[in-house]
C-alpha cells in the first residue's frame, strides 16, 4: 500500500465525480449526451519485473464515453424545434467551419437564416424559386422573404349536373343579361400572370334534350366555347376529350390572350336540380408566408396566405462510423476528427441515418436516478482512497517511532 495508489485512486475518483456532476447539470441541456468515466489500471513498466511479482500503481483515465442513446422527444409546438429520432446530427456551419449538433433549437435571424442560439447556421439542401430541391451540395438553409410568384389559371374544372327535365330558353339569342336565354350558369375566380382575379363565368343553353351550348367568358364578354351532347344515360359523349377554350383578356397590365382550358369532363344531364359537383380552377395570387413546417425526411415546407404550400428547403444529417471520436466543442457541438471518421451526408429517413420530428425537441438522455446512485459510489471510492493514503502515513509514523 502506498501514497503512489492512493494518489491515482483519488485521482479516477475525482476524475469520475467530475464527469456525473457534468451529467447531472447538463439533465436538461436539450440534446445532451450524458458521459461515463472508463478508467485502466497501471503497472510499472521495466523489464526487470517478474509477472508473479508486480504490484500495480493505481488506476488512470482512459477514456470519458458518451453514450448516444436516444433521449425523449418532447413536443413545443414551435415551428424550427426540430428532434432527431435516431441517429444522425444536424450539419452547423461556422462562418463556413462545420461542426455536428444534436440540438434542434432553431431559429430565424435577421437575414431569414436558421440559426442556433450561437448563431451557427444550419445546412441543408436548398430548394429554388419552383420549390424543386437541389441535392447536389449542403448550404446554409434560409427562409426566402419574398412573397410567392402568383401562378395564371390555365385549367377550370367544370363538371356539373344539367337537368334532363328542362325545356329550351323561351328567350334567344343567349344573352348572359337575361337570365332567361340560358338554363344554368356557375363561375370560378380565375387569375392572371400578376395574380390579379377575375371571374369567370359559364353558362349552359339547352338547344334539346341530350344537346347543350356552353358560353364561357369574363362580365360583358361571354362567348360560345363549345357543345356538349348526352346519350340516354345522362353520360357526356362530346366532346370527347370534355375541353373548351376560352380567352380572358386582363385589365391589370397582365399578360394578355390568357387561354384557360375548360375541363367539362365528368358532366351528365341527370333528371335532377342543376348544380355543381367540383367547379375548381388552378393558378393562384401572389402570397405571404405565413408559417412552415419541417417532415420527417427533413423537408422545410412553408405555408402562404394564398393557401399554397412550397418547399423552402431540406434539412440533412450526417452519421459517423465512431461517434465516441467527435471532437466536443462545447455548445452542444462536436467536430469531426480521424477518429470519428468522414460524416455520412444524407436526407433524414434515408440508410442509417433517423428521422425528424417538426415542432419537437431532443431531451437530455440523462438518468438522474442513475447518475445519483453513481454519484454515491464514486464518493465512497474517493474516501477509500482517502482511507489508503492516512493507513500509509500511519505505518510511516511507526517506523520513524522506532
């Protein structure tokens, strides 16, 4: 027994209370990983030395093990809180540095970049002006200011139900000013390149039963766009591909000769009211982002006041082949080193890589309870230690008493 031994063993000990105290504070530090003291015992190293003779030296820190187990995920409701489930780290960038986080507290600073409360920018894969994603290479993701390009109407869904029981209109010509020169008329908001609305309206002449007109246009400018014809059953057999054509001319500086495509498909002349089964066109006006979400393959989408929905980007994560080898900055991120190995870059949900969970945080995967009970056992290895060094000065003042 002897000071040597003693001295190593409160060393480890202390060494061990330093990483559960460390545990303990970080229990809720959002994407912590807690640690586990591993230590190595210690020989002399000379060649004179009998195996059947050696006495050890005590014990040393051979490595602090953070243990990488999946820690609870928690809902917030906070649209850039973003949970990993599984494995995998978020990619930070550092004025261009990368470093690793398991911490998905975000947010928008001043430029709409996502940033962590360091102000490290997330990356990701960027999604241009259409919404389509470019895997090619990871950027800084941001969050476009700009309001959402208005998209034309160029297709109307037009089915309806046309009432086989009618009469032809006593009054003719049509005139979309005399309710009485068609049977039945409905309308859908159609929009222009500037996103600008009008209404578009469609009215329906019955010539004869199973023969019908259809006038489409804009107030004031209703034209003949075509004929539709019924077959006993109430099915529309022309035309045959159930289109018309008709032209809306802009009031707005937009673009001019709009064509819209009036898809009638789905039509019948039923012996039942007049009335609309799906009337919906496409195209849309400009809009607002008003708020966004993140998938579980990591996809940014955002919402608009137009009620549109786009993608703004795609977060990525990056997986190691030896996690223990990180390089822990502090801030909850880690760098990589020739330890942990080249990151494995990819969309979440993909090979070995976890998934995301918008609105959602990583808790710390600290177990108090444990760490308490070890908290206990390394204090009682640090008096036993205490313990071997006092028996030691106690033999030493024996033999100086002789």
């Amino acid at each position: 027994m002897g000071y040597q031994q003693g001295l190593s063993g409160l060393a480890a000990a202390s060494n061990d209370l330093d990483v559960i105290g460390n545990n303990i504070a970080n229990a809720n530090t959002v994407g912590f990983k807690q640690s586990t003291a591993q230590f190595q015992d210690v020989y002399a190293n000379t060649l004179a030395s009998s195996v059947n003779t050696q006495i050890g030296l005590g014990a040393s820190l051979s490595e602090v093990q953070q243990d990488f187990s999946q820690g609870t995920i928690t809902t917030t409701g906070q649209s850039l809180d973003v949970a990993i489930n599984g494995s995998g780290f978020f990619q930070m960038s550092d004025n261009g540095s990368i470093t690793y986080s398991r911490n998905g507290v975000f947010q928008l600073d001043p430029n709409g970049d996502i940033v962590n409360a360091q102000g490290l920018q997330l990356m990701g894969y960027a999604a241009n002006a259409s919404g389509v994603i470019n895997t090619a290479s990871t950027v800084p993701l941001q969050v476009p200011t700009t309001n959402l390009a208005p998209q034309p109407t160029a297709n109307v869904d037009a089915s309806v139900n046309l009432n086989a029981q009618q009469s032809p209109p006593a009054t003719t010509p049509f005139s979309e000013s005399d309710s009485t020169s068609y049977n039945y008329s409905t309308s859908a908001v159609v929009y222009d390149s500037l996103g600008g609305k009008q209404t578009l309206n469609v009215y329906y002449v019955m010539n004869s039963t199973g023969n019908w007109d259809v006038y489409a246009g804009t107030a004031g400018n209703a034209t003949q766009v075509g004929s539709m014809q019924f077959d006993q059953g109430g099915n529309l057999t022309s035309p045959t591909n159930g289109e018309m054509t008709v032209t809306v001319d802009p009031t707005d500086g937009a673009a001019t000769n709009q064509q819209i495509t009036i898809n009638v498909t789905g039509t019948t002349q039923y012996g039942s009211a007049n009335g609309p089964y799906n009337v919906q066109p496409d195209g849309y006006a400009t809009g607002q982002l008003t708020g966004f979400t993140v998938g579980a393959d990591g996809t940014l989408t955002g919402q608009y006041s137009n009620g549109q929905t786009q993608a703004l980007g795609q977060i990525v994560l990056a997986t190691f082949n030896n996690p223990n080898g990180l390089h822990d900055l502090g801030g909850n991120e880690y760098a990589q080193t020739s330890e942990s190995g080249a990151p494995q870059v990819s969309t979440p949900g993909s090979t070995n890589h976890g998934s995301l969970t918008g609105g959602a945080i990583e808790a710390s995967n600290v177990n108090l309870t444990n760490q308490l009970v070890d908290l206990i056992t390394a204090q009682r290895n640090y008096q036993a230690n205490a313990q071997t060094i006092k028996t030691q000065q106690t033999v030493d003042q024996t033999l100086l008493n002789l």
